[in-house]
C-alpha cells in the first residue's frame, strides 16, 4: 500500500514537472531568443549600447530599416537608389551570387513578391492516395524539359529545411480558404497545429 502511495507520488510529481517545462519552456525560449538577437545586434556597436542604454542599437537599426523601407517604397527618388544599388550588385562578379541568392531567400518569405503563399497538396502516392502538404513555387518548369510540371517545396515538420520536387500538375490539389501562415504552421507542426480545431488534435489516454 505504501508502495502504491509513493509510486502514486512520483507520477504525481513527475507528470507536474514535465507540465511545468511546457509551461515554463515556451516563454523561457522566446525571452531568451529576443534577448539574444537584441544583443548580438548591439554587439554591432558595442560602444554606443555600453554609454547609452542596452538595446539602444537594436532600437537604432530597427528604426533604420523602417525608414529604409518606408523611403525605398513610397518615394521616386529613394526607389532609384534602392533599384541602383540593387543593379551595381547583381551585376558585380563575385558579390553578385551572394546578393541574389540571398535576395531570393528572403523575398520568398517576405515582401510583396514572397513566393510561400500558395499551399497545396501533392499525392505522393496513387493507391491508397497519400497526399503531403508544400507550397507552390513555380507554375511552369517547360525551360528545364518538364512540361506540364510543377514545383513545390515541402517543409520538414519541426525542421527549418524541406524538399523541393517536380510534380505533374494534376497531381496536386490547391488549398482553398487556408492562409500560407496556416499551412506552414500546420506542416512544420506535425500537423497539431495550424488550420483545425484543438479538439480535433489526437491525444493520448491518460
């Protein structure tokens, strides 16, 4: 009986810490996310941040980018300069590889012209019918031989990495009424987040 009692109390104590971490984890991690890019961005100019106040250049290079963007977007005169610089990089040997591939990157992501924005299920198997979750990417691929193929990227579920494979086209089906955010929520989730309802998540019996 005691046995029982103190094999009761561990489970007890067990289950309530591993409770504690999912609690405690998510903002732990954040906190500690946030802090690091604040001050890997003051370590810029330590200088500034040590006289003034920590977090100052993180303050200065944010409001910075916003204004950057804000001129480059609205105003003639600093879409030239933005559209100069960006031709005197993609036209430098060397730097050019550098710039451009980590523009595309980005601007797949964010911005105005960001290419993760249609979700999609591709069958990856006809019988029984599989289907994966991935973005459409590139709607022609006939200037590398594959007529009538598609691209999608496939996102590995608690990753940052993912596939990119050539499909036909009828083998994938668009996702209507579901937000890009949502999709890769739900792919990168494993699929327990994301467009669904938490009661439809399965848990196991306790």
């Amino acid at each position: 009986m005691k046995k029982q009692r103190f094999e009761h109390t561990l489970n007890t104590l067990a289950k309530s810490f591993f409770q504690g971490l999912l609690i405690i984890g998510p903002f732990a991690l954040t906190i500690w996310i946030i802090w690091y890019i604040v001050s890997s961005i003051d370590n810029i100019i330590p200088a500034i941040s040590e006289r003034l106040y920590p977090g100052i250049t993180f303050l200065i290079v944010i409001l910075g980018t916003t204004l950057i963007g804000f001129l480059g977007n609205k105003f003639i005169i600093g879409r030239i300069v933005v559209d100069s610089f960006d031709y005197i990089l993609e036209h430098t040997p060397g730097i050019k590889f550098i710039y451009t591939s980590l523009k595309d990157v980005m601007t797949s992501f964010v911005g105005d012209k960001k290419k993760f924005n249609q979700p999609v299920l591709i069958r990856t198997t006809e019988n029984p019918a599989i289907w994966r979750i991935g973005f459409l990417t590139q709607k022609d691929l006939s200037s590398v031989g594959f007529p009538d193929h598609v691209a999608v990227y496939l996102p590995h579920s608690y990753a940052v990495s993912g596939w990119v494979v050539f499909v036909l086209a009828t083998n994938i089906t668009i996702l209507e009424n579901v937000s890009a955010a949502q999709a890769m929520k739900f792919a990168v989730s494993g699929g327990v987040a994301g467009f669904h309802s938490d009661d439809n998540v399965f848990k196991a019996p306790e």
